[in-house]
C-alpha cells in the first residue's frame, strides 16, 4: 500500500473535490428533462425512440422519454420551436424543412434543427392480405383503399406521390400504424404503403394473426420512383419477415436524431458519445440500430451537426466539414 504524506493526501482530496465540482458544473446548464419526438404506436420510430430515450435517461441519470407524434415532420417543427429537445426525422422532411418547405409551416426556415446521430435507412414498402389477390403494384385496383400512416408523416408526405406516380388510383386514408394495422385485417383498407425502420412491428403482429403479402418493387418501378423523389434503392432481408421467402426490392430514406441547436453543447456530447459507444444496447432497442454507428454520418448531407455531436466524431477520428457543423 502506497503512504501519502499529510499535505500530498490534502491536495490529492482538494483536487477530487475539485474534479467534482467540475463536473456538476458541467451539467448546471443541462435540462432537468427532455423529451423525444417519435411517430405514431406500432411503428418503428416509436419503438427506436421511446427505448433510445429510456437508454439515455438511465445512462445521464436525468428524466427524459419518447412522445407520440405524427412523424418527422411535426418532429423537426418541435425540436425547431423548443417543445422537443430531440426528435427523430427522415432527409426528405428535413430538407423540406430547413428551406422553408415544410407542410406544417411553408415559408418557415427551421434553423434551430441539428443532427446527432444516424438512425437506419426507412424502406417504403407495401402490405395487403393474402387473400386480396394482391401480389404487385399493378395489381392494386383503382380506387383501393390505401393507409399512408400518420398524416404529415413520411410515408404519407412521399407514399402517395410515389405511388401516383406508378399510376396507382387509389383512396387515401390517414391514422397510425397500428390502427392501421387493425383497418386491414377487418377489410377496411385494402393496401397499407408503409414508410418504417424494419421489421415493423404492425406487420411483424399482422403476420402472427393472419396471412399477408408483402409487394415488392419491379425494376422498372425502382427506376420511375428513383428518377422522381430523393430515395435510394434498398432490399428488404428475407430474414426481417416470416412471409418473405427471399429479399424483396424497395427504395429507402435515411433517418438521422436530431436536437435543438441551442441545446447545451457538453449535454449533447455526452448523449452522442453515449449512443455510440454502446451499439449492442441500441440494438437491443430495436435490430434496426445496427446502421447507428459513426460511418454513416456521411448520410447527411442536409442538416448541419450540432458542435456537441461533431465534437465527438472529430474526437474519434471522424471527419465533418466545417460547413456542416453548426
């Protein structure tokens, strides 16, 4: 055992007490409480956010959990207006939103939106009944009753465009997923056009109580819709559902965490580095978190990072242009 002579054993004391008070200094202008902006019960964003927000509560010691909304794009307007301290988003909507376009306030540029962190790549992909007959796009008839999710949400901002676009005819109906879910095994819809991380967990029980289809992408399709909205193809594993028997085709976003801008940089370091160095626990929240690692930042090429996050990723060897830190 090392012997510490008295005054070498008060300055080591004075320094912990120090060090100590340093780092509750660090947090005195942290939030008591903050909140995550999801989507609606049954999809993946509520799943990935409610379990990302417990995870960060605990890590923090500090209050904070998921909210239901209508998606990324109420998302990016309350983490935009301060109601919400993070939120989840896909590109598309945060493109929309930080050049004015935003459907829930045109004209209104959201600067006030960061990213954090990547999430996963959102596939659009279609669900019907076995017993529909349904097994192709082409195959839906005009005037089907279709479910597009939350209304403002991603899916129903691009599913419905995108499916005008392949000539679809169709009637357009609005709620959550899991509702919507429901809707279908009863024969109220006939098509639900879901835009989530997989495996959905609406599917995921759909497939459990009955039998389902789920519609893939011919090429020629992939083409139409690549050329005409900002979306990359993407194959959906055989492995996410117990109905596929082999990959299916469709075309995806990337969803990125956001936070406010002014949120406190040393808070938001130490959520980001939270989230990133624990990758197995994220995706014990949801499989799809196995994309939220720090090589796909280079998927955002829209939102500018907040200092707290970039500061992490240049700490660990990862590279963000200046013009793209906020």
């Amino acid at each position: 055992m090392r012997n510490f002579k008295p005054t070498t054993l008060a300055l080591l004391t004075s320094s912990a007490i120090l060090a100590a008070g340093s780092v509750q200094a660090d947090r005195e202008d942290w939030p008591d409480n903050f909140t995550v902006g999801t989507a609606s019960q049954g999809g993946t964003y509520f799943v990935y956010g409610s379990g990302w927000a417990n995870f960060i509560a605990d890590e923090l010691d500090i209050s904070g959990g998921g909210e239901v909304t209508g998606g990324p794009t109420q998302n990016l307007a309350l983490v935009h207006n301060g109601d919400a301290a993070f939120g989840l988003a896909t590109m598309g909507p945060a493109a929309d939103a930080v050049s004015g376009n935003s459907p829930l306030a045109p004209g209104l540029e959201m600067d006030n939106v960061c990213a954090m962190f990547p999430m996963y790549e959102t596939p659009f992909s279609i669900t019907v009944l076995a017993s529909s007959g349904i097994e192709s796009i082409s195959d839906i008839p005009d005037g089907a009753r279709i479910g597009f999710g939350p209304s403002a949400s991603t899916s129903d901002t691009y599913f419905p465009a995108m499916l005008e676009e392949l000539g679809v005819d169709f009637e357009r109906r609005n709620g959550g997923w899991s509702d919507l879910g429901g809707q279908l095994q009863d024969g109220l819809l006939d098509v639900i056009a879901f835009a989530a991380g997989i495996p959905i967990p609406a599917v995921s029980q759909l497939e459990v109580q009955t039998d389902v289809n789920i519609i893939e992408f011919n090429e020629e399709e992939l083409e139409t819709v690549m050329n005409a909205f900002p979306v990359a193809e993407f194959s959906i594993p055989a492995s996410t559902y117990e109905t596929l028997e082999e990959d299916a085709r469709a075309v995806s976003m990337w969803n990125f965490a956001i936070a406010g801008c002014n949120l406190p940089e040393d808070f938001v370091y130490e959520v980001t580095k939270a989230t990133m160095e624990n990758n197995d626990r994220m995706q014990s929240v949801h499989r799809s978190a196995v994309t939220t690692i720090p090589e796909n930042i280079k998927h955002n090429t829209v939102l500018p990072f907040h200092p707290g996050a970039a500061r992490w990723y240049e700490e660990n060897g990862y590279e963000i242009d200046e013009d793209m830190i906020k």
